[in-house]
C-alpha cells in the first residue's frame, strides 16, 4: 500500500526540498541514518546554513550527557568532512559525509560482507577518515562504526584518535567488549595491532577477575573459562524478573530488570553507567525485598533458565532464592 507524504514525515523521511535548517536538527537529533536520507540533496544555500549552525547547535543542552556529547560527534565530523571552498566541491563532500553518517548507523550485522564493504568504502576516503579521527578525539561518544572507520586506516594518526575510547575503557570495563569487536575491521600496522592486544589483554584480566566467576567458584559451579546463567522467574499479578550472568561480559556483574506489574515500568537491576541495584552477593536479599514490596511471590519451580542444567542449576537457583 502507497504510503502518503505525512505518513513519511512522521518516519523522518523528507524529501530534500522540504528540509530547512530547523527540520535538519530535528532529523539530526533523531537519527543520523535518516538525516543522511533527508539532507543529502540539499541546496548549497541550506548546506552552508547548516554548518554555520552545527558548532551552536552542539553547544545548547541536551537531554541527557550523552546526547550533548553526539551532538558534538555529528558537529565535529560534518564540519571536518565538507569543503565549501567552491559550490561544486561543498555539495560533493556534503553528499560523501552524510552518506557516511548513513553507514555510521547502518543496521547491517557486525562483521557482514555489507557492513565490511560500507565502511572500506568511508575508511577509503582521506578526508572522511580525517573528520573521523576529529569527531573520535572530540567527543566521548560516537558509533563504534566510526571507530571502525579508523581501526581500517590503521595509521598510527587513527590509533592515537582512538586511544581516548582505550584509556576510557579502561577506567569503565563496561566499554573493553565493543572495542575489542574493532579487530574484526582492523588493519594489521604496527600501531593499529598494538592497541588492540592492550585492549585484550585488559580485557582477559577483567573476565580472570570477574565477581561471576568468583561466585560460580564459590558455589561449586565453575566447569571451565567462563560461566554464564539467565534465568527468567515469573510472580504473581504480572510480576517477575528476568536475570543474567557472565563471566566474560566485562562491566555490570548482572544485567536484568523486575517487572513491578501491568501499570508499572520494569525496575532495571543494571545501568548505562556498568554500575548495578547491589553488590552481586546482596542481589537475592534484593529479589526477596522486591517480592515483599510488590507482595508477590517468585516462582522458582518454574523458572526458565538458560546455559546452565540439571543439578548445577538446581544449585544457582537455591543461591539466588536464598
């Protein structure tokens, strides 16, 4: 069936010719992949007025931390990708950037022939992979697509534009999984291949010192390198809760949420930060005073569980039921 012209906007999808500068940051705010589709036919006059606007844009408050920070990683890489020296060259180099933005959020799997090829394709581009290192180095958040970008220049200019992301993630293990995933794009150069064993051998130290893994070695359960449990238990009157463990996801010991009932939003048992509700010990103290508060009762005999078996299980669930 025919789609209609308001069923588009509402998708975030406008034609060009509709775009001015406040629907641009509108589209932009939402989604990079469909600012790209929206922006990349635009006229010089709307280019130029965008990029006058991008650094202010940048710099006003956001929602949240975060956002401020994309909103200068989107900032940053624009005005460094684009030439306006002449009208020919500010439309061609706007065309390329956006497009590259569009790659930045493309939804191909990681590792895929497709995501591969879109990315060479940036990362074949000096001056994208330039407005790449610039965005990296000025914020503190951007996709890990535009770090793969660099991690397949491999110079030793993208290593130092990544090493930020690096030092970071060392401070917060959360974040040593998803630069680790940078190896499957990266060139093999001297520099680029320097930072990514740091990255792993950091990595492999958080999973050794993992406090899941130190609570399967306490509870008899440790059959190998990694250990890891899900297990979702429901309750009464649409409760329930839904809990995960694993010794190699570096960050929060647990991730998983309670579910409060119908009319309730889901209390989260982990944050964005990597921190957690509790200490990993304390989290069935945790699920017992939920159960209390929420006057329900959880039902273990029936839980479905994931990766773990038979008495092994039986043993977990009698620890988290406490």
């Amino acid at each position: 069936m025919a789609t209609t012209r308001e069923q588009r906007r509402t998708w975030g999808l406008y034609p060009s010719q509709d775009v001015d500068v406040s629907t641009a940051f509108e589209l932009l705010e939402w989604s990079w992949y469909r600012f790209a589709r929206s922006t990349e036919a635009l006229d010089a006059a709307v280019v130029r007025a965008l990029l006058g606007d991008l650094e202010g844009w940048a710099r006003d408050s956001a929602k949240t931390a975060r956002d401020t920070e994309r909103r200068k990683a989107a900032s940053i890489f624009l005005r460094a990708a684009v030439d306006d020296a002449t009208e020919v060259t500010l439309l061609a180099t706007w065309r390329a950037a956006v497009n590259a933005l569009k790659v930045f959020e493309s939804q191909y799997a990681w590792g895929s022939k497709e995501k591969a090829a879109k990315l060479s394709a940036v990362g074949a581009q000096a001056r994208l992979v330039e407005a790449s290192r610039a965005a990296a180095v000025g914020s503190t958040v951007v996709p890990l697509e535009l770090l793969a970008v660099l991690a397949i220049d491999g110079s030793e200019a993208s290593a130092d534009a990544l090493l930020p992301h690096v030092e970071r993630a060392f401070a917060d293990e959360a974040r040593l999984e998803p630069l680790s995933r940078l190896g499957r794009y990266a060139a093999k150069t001297k520099a680029m291949t320097s930072l990514l064993e740091l990255i792993e051998r950091r990595l492999d130290a958080a999973r050794t010192a993992s406090p899941v893994m130190a609570l399967a070695k306490s509870l008899g359960l440790a059959s190998g390198p990694r250990f890891r449990v899900e297990v979702r238990v429901s309750g009464d009157e649409n409760t329930g809760f839904w809990v995960s463990l694993d010794s190699q996801r570096p960050g929060a010991a647990f991730r998983g949420w309670v579910q409060a009932g119908a009319r309730s939003r889901d209390r989260m048992l982990h944050l964005d930060d990597g921190s957690t509700v509790c200490a990993l010990a304390e989290l069935p103290g945790y699920l017992r005073r939920a159960a209390e508060e929420l006057n329900t009762s959880w039902r273990f005999a029936t839980a479905t569980t994931q990766h773990l078996r038979g008495p092994r299980l039986q043993k977990f669930l009698a620890w988290l039921a406490g």
